[in-house]
C-alpha cells in the first residue's frame, strides 16, 4: 500500500524558507543572484519616488529584508501567511489583505508572485491599497528551476509579467531583467550536476559555476537581459484621479 505525502500548507507562513540566500557565501549555488537581485532592487526602489514620511506595504514581507532601503521616517509594513512573527498585516485566506484601499504610496513584493495561487488577485491588491500615483516595486522570476517555498506555480516572460500587471490596472514605469541567458545557462548546468554529487564536492562545484556565471552575466551587452533573465523587475504605477476614471 502507498501512500501520498499532505500537500503543503498554503495558507500559512513557511518556516524554512531559504531567507539565508541574501548572506550566503561564494561557494552557495545561488551566490552571485542573491548577491546581485538586493543591490538592483535597492537601486530601483529610488523609482518609487517616496517622500520621507511615506507608508510602504511589503506584501509577502517574509523578515523584512528591505526594511533599510528606505528612510527612518517611512512608515514599513510587512504582510506575509499566519504564523509569521515579523509581519504586521495577516494575508486572508483568500489572498486579500485586510487593509482599506489607497492605504500606502509604495508597495514592495520581492520573489513572491511565483509562489501566490492567484497572481491575479494578489496584483489587484496591489493597485487597492495603493494611493493614486502610488507606485510597486516587483520582482519574481523569468527562468529558474523549480524551487517551492512551499509552493512555485509560475514562470513569466517579460512581455507576459507587464501583460498581467497592466491587466490589474497598473502602469508600467520600468522593466529589466537580472541575470542573463548565458548566465541562466551555466546556472542551469550547475544546478543539474549539484545534487548528483557527493557534499563534499558540491561547494568546489558551486564557487567554480558561481564565478563563472558572475563573469558570464557582467560581460553581456546592455539591453541583452530585457528578453531573457533569471529575475525580472519591473516598477509599475497606480494611474491618477483622473486617468482611472
């Protein structure tokens, strides 16, 4: 007789997710990304043009990673699953959040869409509780294996991630892509080979793969990521007054 394993608990905050990824050493198969996607987020989080006294949501907030790239003055608020200690808004079980509309002038969502049941609805939060004008900084990923945490639903092309944003009434500012193709290849060679081998070994695997796609992606033209990325981010705004109407 077999048995299946319980599916994994959607509706509450995963506990063992990787949120080490932001420190990790060289020798981490994930290093140069996790050591790349903060500093391009820091950079384009001067995109949301947020005055010194502005209310942040960070929607999918995990442990607040990116509480310092703003102002002491801003006012930062984590949503995230029941059972997270570090967030201050509890998601509903239906993905809403309980919170009035036009609420923040920024929201912050960082690698949380591929994992969101439906991305639909989590976007149409966005443009809810943002103010007229507001703006959201969001990334997720383009090509990436499959890593659940606990869930990992969805993969975007560039113009598919604009096509679903723009359908949730949002505006799109600014797109790019972090990590290249030829980058992403590498990476995917080393992520096919990492777990066949014994553990001593992965780590040499890993620092060899990690420099090499490091090398790889810096070397890429300009532009030559916008079609094909590891990450792609984009800064999106909620139209004014008078363009919703």
């Amino acid at each position: 007789m077999t048995t299946t394993a319980p599916a994994p608990p959607t509706h509450r905050f995963h506990t063992a997710r990787p949120t080490g990824l932001r420190r990790a050493r060289p020798w981490h198969r994930l290093a140069y990304i996790g050591w790349l996607l903060p500093r391009r987020l820091e950079a384009l989080a001067a995109r949301l043009e947020l005055a010194p006294d502005g209310r942040v949501l960070d929607y999918g907030c995990a442990e607040q990673p990116y509480r310092r790239f703003f102002a002491p003055g801003v006012a930062f608020y984590g949503a995230d699953l029941p059972g997270n200690p570090d967030a201050d808004i509890t998601i509903e079980g239906d993905g809403t959040l309980p919170v009035d509309d036009e609420t923040f002038d920024a929201v912050l969502s960082t690698q949380v869409l591929e994992h969101v049941a439906d991305p639909a609805t989590y976007l149409q939060e966005c443009r809810r509780v943002l103010r007229p004008g507001g703006r959201l900084l969001l990334s997720t990923h383009g090509l990436m294996v499959y890593h659940p945490d606990p869930v990992d639903y969805w993969r975007w092309t560039g113009a598919g991630l604009e096509r679903i944003i723009a359908d949730a009434g949002l505006e799109i500012v600014h797109r790019e892509g972090i990590m290249g193709l030829g980058a992403v290849g590498l990476q995917f060679v080393q992520d096919s080979l990492y777990h066949r081998l014994p553990r001593r070994l992965r780590a040499p695997l890993a620092l060899l793969f990690q420099a090499l796609i490091a090398a790889t992606d810096r070397a890429a033209p300009a532009g030559r990521r916008d079609g094909n990325a590891l990450v792609f981010a984009v800064v999106a705004e909620r139209p004014g007054e008078e363009e919703d109407r």
